[in-house]
C-alpha cells in the first residue's frame, strides 16, 4: 500500500540518484515507482486486507458455499473490475491525487474531496485493528497462551471452556478466548457504554503508538520507502497463509470444513441477500472509491499498461479471498469436531473469527505459541500495507491539490499521523470498541458507494467514455473494447445506484452484541457519513456560484467552464462545449 517513487534503481549505494526532470512547460516531472513490482504489490498489498480473511469465507460458507462464485464473480466481471481499470487509468494519465484527477471536470472535485475524506475516517479505526493485533502478537510470547483457560484475573464467573459448555449458543456462557478479547483486551467490561469511555488504556495506546511510527516511516519519503516496504508487507500473508493451510489439512476434521465452505447449493441464488452479499463484497474488498488506486496509479510512468494491471491484481485479490477461505475453514472443522458441535457454531465473521476463533484453535496446537506468532505477524502486514494505501491516497490527495505542502511533504505526513493517532485513542479506551463500532458502522459504507457512483459518472457522462478512452488510447496504444465501454457507461453506474438505494433500504442502526447504540451516536455517526458525501454538492455550489475566476460571466458560461477540461478552457471562450452537444451524451 503505498505511493511514489524517483525514477532511479532504489536500494543500490552505487546508484547516484538522477536529477528531477522537467517538462517542455519547466514543471517538474511527477516521481514514478522506482519498480514496476513496487506498484503491483503496493495495490495488491492495499486491495487483500483482513477482510479477505475474515469475510468473504463466512459470506460463502453462508450464502450457498461454492455458488456465492457465480454471483460473486459476475459482478467483478460487470462492476469489479471496470471500476478497478478506471481509477487507474485515471490516475495514471493525469498524474494527481484523488481531487487533483478533477481537472478533466473540475465540478466534480468535491469527489475527490468525499475519498479523501473517507480514507481519513477509515484511518480513525482501522489502525485500531492493526494494534489489537500486535498486542496478540506480543501476548503469544509465552510458554502458554494467555487465552486458554478460565483462571486468569480478568476471567468472570461466566468463562467456560468449549468442552464443558453444553451448548455453545448460551448467551450466559462465553469461552477463555473470548473473554481474553473483550475483558483482557479492550475492557470493555468497565465501560457501560459509548458514552462512558474512560481514559485510553495505555497498552493498546502502546501498541497503537508503534503502528503509527511504522506508519509514519512507511511513508514519510513517499515511493522511495513505501514502495520497499511492501516487498515484506505484501509478500508474506501468502506464506504465512501457505504454512497455515499446510497445518490445518492435517488436523482432525478439517477436511469437512472444507467440504462445508465448498458445498454448492444452487437454491441458495434464489435468494436476493445473497446477490446483495455479493455485489457489497466486490464493492468493498477491490478498495475502489478510498482514492488509493488513483494515488498509487499516479506515480507510474505514463506509458505503462494499466489494462493489464487492472486484470492481474483485481484477480489475484480474488484468488486470495478463495484461497483464504481453505485456511480459515481447515481450522474452524478442526474446532467443531474437536468440541463436538455443528459447523455454524463456530463459523463467524469478523473480529470475533480472527480474534477469537482462530486463536482459539491455535491455542490447542503442539507448539501453540509459535503458530500465534506466525498467524499474528500475518494479520500484522495484511493490515499495515492496507493503511499505508489509505493513508497515502490523503497524504497524496492533499499534497497535489495544495502545491505548497510539496515541499514540505515529512512534515504534513507526520502531522496527518499524528492527528489520525490522536483520533484514534477514543477506539483504545474501556468503552473503545463502541466508537470503533460506530466509526465502522458509518465512515465508509454508503458514503464509498455514493462516491464511486458520482465518480463514475463524472468520468464516463460528463468528461465521456470517448475521451476517457482517448486518454487510454494515448498511454497504453489501444483503445478498451466495447465491453469496457459499456460498462463504464452504462453497467457500472446502474450496478452502484442500485447498491446505494439498497444500502439506504436496508439500513440497520449499529449494535455490539446486545448494546444498541442511543439515538445521539447514531445521529453523530450520520453526520460523520454525510460530512463526506456533502463535499460534492457542496464543491459544486463554490464552483458554479463563489468560483472568483468566473465570477464576470454568466451561469451558463460558469456551468460549461466547470463540466469541461481545464486544458479545454480556451474552445469554451468560442462557444465550443462538447458537453452540450447530443453527440456527446450518445456516443459510447
């Protein structure tokens, strides 16, 4: 997950870095990855997060096992993976961050403002995540892990252990690995509710520090060490993943708990939730819409082939979630034949499944101490490189919109993380897991289907699929096909409208477990997913009514200045507008 990078061989002493180049205009060239496998596995690193892990295998164990791939798959096919091949075509030619990108319509910049801000809401929580998981990962260096049995301090009279539970389903009962979780953990057995938070305890604030610093020298040089980083980052899931999966086929019952997670049933399509489940996954688990891949594209050299960037790593995105899926139910048979219970007590989504079950199960392992280790430092670098992207797309964003901060980026990066540090300390309190809850429930969920919807439509209706194919023509050599086109047109626009009306349909205020959240936070989580989404009429309003550059024409002037290109300003002083033609609304 990351950003740019000089155009010099990187990590060689013996290389003397070459001077920044300019252009024919004497502006300085844009810095491009000092690789091409530093972009792919920046994007790769950014896109397979610990959503793959702890999502997509519950979503197709529940929905149909293997026949949640047809729904699935035919939206990557019609929504996926266009989106994905647009955001880095559209970075790539333009060479700006998320709101810089709007040149080509600058009434849509408030988009680019709605990502930004999306990516920054994300960082509130997400880091969160990433220190629970260095807290496990420091807990596992023990001769016995700390989630194995009933006798420790923070253990209530309600701990039971698997075996001696009757029934797992008992909302009286809850096993040592769950309770290490909520009372060792985040504590939230001293917290009352969302608004009784006391103060941030200081080992998660610890933990949460360390992520922050690694963070901040992931990204503090740009490409030059983000892009070095993901070499190790993006790289190892895939073999912690490999030696995991290599583990659990061995144990007992595993072998059933991939028969579960690859059962077909065809009935289960008859259902519209499991289309909805599938269309949200693809929404989501590709990170269109957070202004990464805009961010990220941006640093490439022009000419190179976005296409075939798009294909390779939105595939291998996918491939991840499936294989992810053979890892995380070899073990969760192992558990339901080791407890004696059905499948779908112990298969769950979430932090409760790799902070709760999977350490469970490897708890029992010969050996459990090292496979924490290994199973940590693996949520450790799926989450680190994702928040890098993240952060990236708003470092990135915000640099290229106020030229100034150029020069000044060390600094803006480390008061971004400072500022996303201190956010973030209300998620490590006693009632921490609430805010993180609402932040989760509200920051990107509707709001990032709505932003991709008016991105997409800003590209392919008011710029033009004709032009935006032009663009591709001039980098790669050849135009996308008709089928690409459409899609961008037609498909994909439809695809998110329906997928913002249902979001809005099918609301469901937040919970965790049996708390219900009071109507004040769910008001403040709605304002915090409105503040997003009103970037962009609100950025339209200033363009077309306060913009102080054309305040001395008419409106109908001001509209046709703010829908066209600002390369194409000069046609407009001649009454040349291409969006006012009907050509331009018809032609694919």
């Amino acid at each position: 997950s990351v950003l740019c990078m000089v155009d010099f061989k990187l990590g060689d002493p013996s290389v003397t870095p070459t001077p920044t180049q300019t252009n024919p205009s004497g502006e300085e060239e844009r810095e491009t990855w000092g690789k091409k496998i530093d972009f792919l596995l920046s994007v790769i690193g950014f896109a397979v997060d610990l959503a793959n892990v702890w999502r997509f295998p519950y979503l197709c164990y529940k929905n149909g096992g293997g026949a949640f791939l047809v729904p699935y798959l035919f939206f990557m096919v019609i929504a996926g993976m266009p989106l994905f091949y647009m955001e880095l075509a559209l970075g790539q030619y333009n060479r700006e961050g998320a709101a810089g990108v709007w040149k080509i319509c600058p009434i849509f910049k408030g988009v680019g403002f709605t990502v930004i801000l999306i990516s920054l809401y994300v960082g509130f929580y997400y880091n969160v995540i990433i220190s629970w998981a260095m807290f496990y990962l420091f807990s596992s260096f023990t001769g016995e892990l700390p989630w194995v049995h009933c006798n420790n301090t923070w253990n209530s009279p309600n701990c039971s252990d698997w075996a001696d539970n009757g029934s797992v389903s008992d909302i009286y009962k809850a096993t040592p690995a769950q309770e290490y979780f909520e009372r060792a953990v985040l504590h939230i057995q001293d917290s009352n509710g969302i608004d009784d938070l006391g103060r941030p305890r200081w080992q998660l604030t610890s933990c949460l520090a360390v992520v922050i610093v690694l963070l901040y020298f992931s990204l503090w040089k740009g490409v030059k060490t983000s892009g070095k980083v993901v070499w190790i980052t993006a790289t190892m899931p895939y073999v912690v993943l490999t030696v995991l999966l290599l583990r659990g086929v061995t144990l007992p019952g595993a072998i059933d708990g991939i028969k579960a997670y690859l059962s077909v049933d065809f009935l289960r399509l008859c259902d519209a939730k499991v289309w909805i489940e599938a269309a949200t996954q693809i929404c989501f688990s590709l990170g269109v819409g957070f202004g990464v891949l805009i961010a990220f594209s941006s640093y490439n050299k022009f000419s190179n082939n976005c296409y075939r960037d798009a294909i390779i790593t939105s595939s291998i995105n996918s491939l991840t979630s499936f294989f992810s899926g053979f890892v995380v139910f070899s073990f969760l048979g192992y558990m339901s034949q080791k407890h004696n219970v059905a499948l779908d007590k112990v298969a769950r989504d979430g932090a409760g499944l790799v902070f709760v079950i999977y350490p469970e199960a490897i708890a029992t392992l010969p050996g459990s101490s090292i496979w924490a280790v290994i199973f940590f430092i693996m949520l450790l670098t799926l989450g680190i490189d994702s928040a890098m992207g993240g952060m990236e797309s708003v470092i990135t964003g915000l640099i290229d919109e106020f030229k100034f901060l150029h020069k000044h980026r060390e600094l803006f990066t480390l008061f971004i993380v400072v500022a996303t540090f201190l956010i973030s300390l209300f998620c490590v309190t006693n009632g921490g897991m609430y805010v993180f809850t609402l932040l989760d429930h509200f920051a990107a969920g509707t709001s990032i289907l709505f932003g991709v919807l008016i991105e997409a439509i800003g590209i392919a209706w008011f710029y033009g699929v004709d032009r935006f194919s032009d663009d591709i023509e001039e980098m790669i050599g050849h135009r996308p096909g008709r089928y690409w086109r459409l899609c961008w047109k037609f498909v994909s626009p439809c695809f998110l409208l329906f997928m913002v009306v249902v979001s809005f349909a099918t609301f469901n205020p937040p919970n965790y477990g049996s708390y219900m959240f009071p109507a004040w936070a769910n008001m403040l989580g709605w304002c915090l997913a409105m503040s997003s989404m009103t970037m962009v009429p609100l950025y339209a309003i200033y363009k077309l009514l306060f913009d102080k550059s054309e305040l001395l024409f008419s409106l109908e002037q001001r509209l046709a200045y703010a829908i066209t290109p600002e390369t194409e300003h000069h046609l407009v002083d001649n009454g040349e507008v291409r969006q006012f033609t009907l050509h331009h609304w018809l032609v694919v």
